[in-house]
C-alpha cells in the first residue's frame, strides 16, 4: 500500500514536482488565449488559425492522453511522466520559434502529445505515492496549485505579450522543464500497474481531429467538411467497436462498469465544455470589444487564481466528508451564475462593477466542483488502473473543450474577421455565455440525477474507499455480467 505522508519532504517533493508537470500542460491550455489576437496580426491569421492555434494542441492532447495514462501503468509512471515534461518543452521551444501559422499549429499538436504524456501521470503518481489517509488534500493541492498554472495563464500571457512577445508565452515552458525533470528522478519513486494492459488505438485521436476540422470549417460550406464530420463520426463508432471487440484494447469499455466513474465522467464533459469556450472567448472579449490591454485582460481573470490557491484544497476534505454530490451539483450552478454576469461586459465595462463580481462566482464554482471532480474520479477506480482513469478523465476534459473552441463561433454566428470587429464579436459573445451556461446547468442536473453520495458510516462493501470518496469498487455488476452501467 502507498505509504508516503502529505507532511513527510518526500511527500512536498512529490506534490510539488506533479504540480509543476501538470501546471504547464494547464497553463499553455489557458496562456495562448490572451495571446491570439497578437498572435493573429504578426501572422496574418484569420478565426478559423486561431481556433486552430488551440485545438491543435487540444486534439492531440485529448486524442492520445489514454496512451500516456496507459504507458504510465505498463512501464512506468515516473518515466513516462519525465519523458511526457521533455517532449513538452521540446515542442514549445518550436512553437516559440515558428515562423508562420502553419509551422505554429504543427508544434501546438506536437505539444499537445508531449502534454498527453505529462498531464495523466502526475495525477496517478499521487494516487499511486500517498497514503490513503492523505490522498484527499493531496488531490486538493495538486487541482488548486495546479489550477494555478490554467487560472494565471490569461495574466503570464498577457504580460508576456506587452513586454518580450507572445512567442515568450511558449519559451517559458522550457527553464520550467529543466527544472521538473531531475526533480522527478530524484525524489518521486517509481509505480505502475500489475495489471496494465492494452494497445494504441489511432481512431479516437481521428475523430476528433476530423470533427473538429468540420466544426471550425462549417461556415466555408465546403463538400471537404461535409466528408470530414461523416468520416469524424464514422471514426468515432468505429473506435467504440474496436475498444469493445479487440483483446487487450487500450480503453476496457468495462471501467464504466463502475457508475460513479461514468456518472463523473459526464458531468466533466458539461463543465469543461462550458469553461473552454468561456476563458477561450472571454480574453477576445476584454480587448476586441472592452479595448483592454493583453495584460489588462490576463489581470482581470487573475480572481480566479486566488480562490482556487485558498479553497481549493478545503474543498477536497469537504467532499470526502459529504460525498461528491452536493459539490458538483452546486459547483456548476455558481458557475453558470458567473457566466450569465459576464453578459454586462460590453464596451466601457467597469472592471469593478461588470468583471470582477462574475469572476468571483464563476471562481466559487469552479473551487466547489473542480477538487471533488479530480478525487471522485480516482477513487472510482482501483490504484492499478489510476492512470487509466486519470487519462479517460483527461481526455473528456480536453475533447470537451476543443469542441467547444470550435463549435461555439460558430453557433454564435462568428465569422473569419469577427475578432477585428468589435460590435459583431460582442453581439456573438453574448449568445455563447448563453450557451455556456445552459451546458453547466445541465452538468449540475446530471450530478443531481445520477453521482452517488454513500451513507456517512457506511461499511457495506459496497461502500468501500478506493483513495478519499467512498464509492464501490470498480466492478462489474454481476446481475448484469460485464455490460456497461
């Protein structure tokens, strides 16, 4: 059994390098946002670059970070986690570099993988390190530092953007890297999986990268996205079939079994659809329409940082207590309030009146949910199959997101130039908070209906922990054989 304490330096060493890792996947998954409109005028790119420019890196991060969370498991978590954090300053070094919106998108996918290797291990080395007793404030920890790393983004982006250049928002990655890596060596001790098992399957990364090549693509009208969304869709059956026939197949369909585990995975889905098409959206709205500064617009978001930094590892310890019911059914409620407020941020907005008090409430709802969503998660699965879930949970985390990046414009009404029109982009925003926050309203009604909270006491093996929520083992219900609940 896992046996290091929170409190003991082996364990700071682990909590801090697992954060360090992560938080550079969730800073250049927020960083380049407030970056794009610099980035638009010193390439000459239209919306559909920019959307690339983030896609790019959330396609292959969401397409392969199964792979990352299942080589993790096979050979080793501690050095696939290493390779993942140099590969990922490798590729941001390129994108610091590149010299056109095609070289920059390339890198961005490259990252992408390198962030798929990172991103699943540092939260299965936690899992797999701490003792049970402290795993719910470790997770804690690691979602609020590690959120640091998403929530300062917009302010690093911006303030990089004025000074040195938006190419800076990419090379900063790499002191960070050097940093990281012989760290992990030396104090994070090696796991993996007994039981870990399965092969890459390419379909699932296919489907996305299609779908959303149509969704980006859909205002031009072209025969190509039509083929593009059939084939995406196609590629997705396809990859479901394949998991479900094929021995040893890299996502065992049976982990839904567990209905915790999909009843979460779900309400990810809701939530960070909502928040990537918010933050990817709201620092153009603070400079194409408010006429803000990118370090004005990356400091206006700065809000969020400091509620996640102070509660967020209270948040975790709530849940363990509670159940993770409650925090995810309110949690995406407070969230959704806070985007509706942002529908007063319009030309001449007040930071104090408009934009901070939404930011407030947008970030209590996201300390609410986002501790108790990253411990449910893990605890819903066996330790030998944490880096499975951790990459599942990842992937629909990131496959939410990026087809929100690339469906929101264009359910909004955003055309190619909208971000060099100010009274179309605001009009186009308003409709997207909208849609924004009817997804997190229906992620709470999804909580509400369907993750369980255990009976406090409970000692039914039903209720047995698996980390720091109690929720049943893994396992398939045997009334059903192994069919997915």
């Amino acid at each position: 059994m896992p046996d290091v304490r929170l409190a003991s330096p082996q364990g700071r060493w682990i909590l801090f390098t697992t954060v360090l890792g992560s938080g550079m996947a969730l800073l250049d998954s927020t960083v380049v946002n407030v970056a794009l409109p610099r980035i638009g005028e010193d390439l000459d790119a239209d919306l559909a670059a920019l959307q690339w420019t983030v896609n790019a890196y959330l396609v292959t991060l969401a397409g392969l970070i199964l792979l990352g969370g299942a080589l993790g498991d096979r050979f080793g978590r501690r050095r696939v986690f290493v390779v993942g954090v140099l590969w990922f300053a490798a590729a941001s070094l390129l994108c610091g570099i590149a010299p056109n919106e095609g070289v920059l998108i390339a890198a961005r996918a490259l990252q992408g993988a390198g962030g798929a290797l990172l991103t699943p291990g540092s939260l299965a080395l936690i899992q797999a390190s701490f003792h049970p007793d402290d795993r719910g404030r470790a997770v804690g920890l690691w979602s609020g530092f590690g959120g640091i790393g998403a929530a300062v983004g917009p302010f690093l982006g911006g303030w990089l953007v004025d000074g040195p250049g938006w190419r800076w928002v990419f090379l900063i990655n790499v002191p960070l890297a050097v940093l990281c890596a012989p760290v992990a060596v030396r104090h994070v001790p090696e796991s993996s999986g007994a039981e870990a098992k399965g092969r890459f399957d390419v379909l699932g990364a296919v489907a996305l990268a299609l779908v959303t090549y149509a969704l980006i693509g859909a205002g031009d009208g072209s025969p190509l996205v039509v083929v593009s969304a059939v084939a995406g869709l196609a590629a997705a059956v396809g990859f479901v079939l394949v998991e479900k026939r094929r021995p040893g197949p890299m996502m065992p369909l049976e982990i839904f079994a567990s209905r915790q585990f999909s009843a979460v995975n779900g309400v990810t889905l809701c939530v960070y659809a909502a928040f990537g098409g918010f933050f990817f959206l709201a620092a153009l709205q603070l400079q194409v329409v408010v006429g803000w500064s990118a370090l004005a617009a990356g400091t206006a978001l700065l809000p969020t940082t400091a509620l996640m930094l102070l509660l967020s590892a209270r948040s975790g310890e709530l849940a363990d207590r509670i159940g993770p019911r409650l925090p995810l059914t309110v949690g995406p409620l407070l969230c959704a309030a806070g985007v509706l407020m942002t529908l007063r941020v319009g030309p001449g907005a007040s930071y104090a009146v408009d934009v901070l008090p939404a930011l407030l409430v947008l970030g209590l709802g996201m300390v609410a949910l986002v501790a108790p969503l990253t411990a449910s998660v893990l605890a819903s699965v066996d330790t030998a199959r944490a880096g499975l879930a951790s990459g599942v949970n990842n992937a629909a985390a990131r496959a939410a997101g990026l087809l929100a990046v690339a469906a929101l414009p264009l359910l909004a009404g955003m055309g190619p130039e909208a971000f060099r029109q100010p009274e179309r982009f605001d009009a186009a925003f308003d409709r997207a908070m909208l849609l924004c926050a009817g997804i997190l309203v229906a992620g709470a009604l999804l909580a509400a209906a369907t993750v369980r909270r255990p009976a406090p006491g409970c000692r039914r093996p039903e209720c047995r922990t698996h980390g720091s929520v109690a929720v049943p083992p893994l396992e398939a219900d045997p009334r059903r054989g192994s069919s997915i609940a």
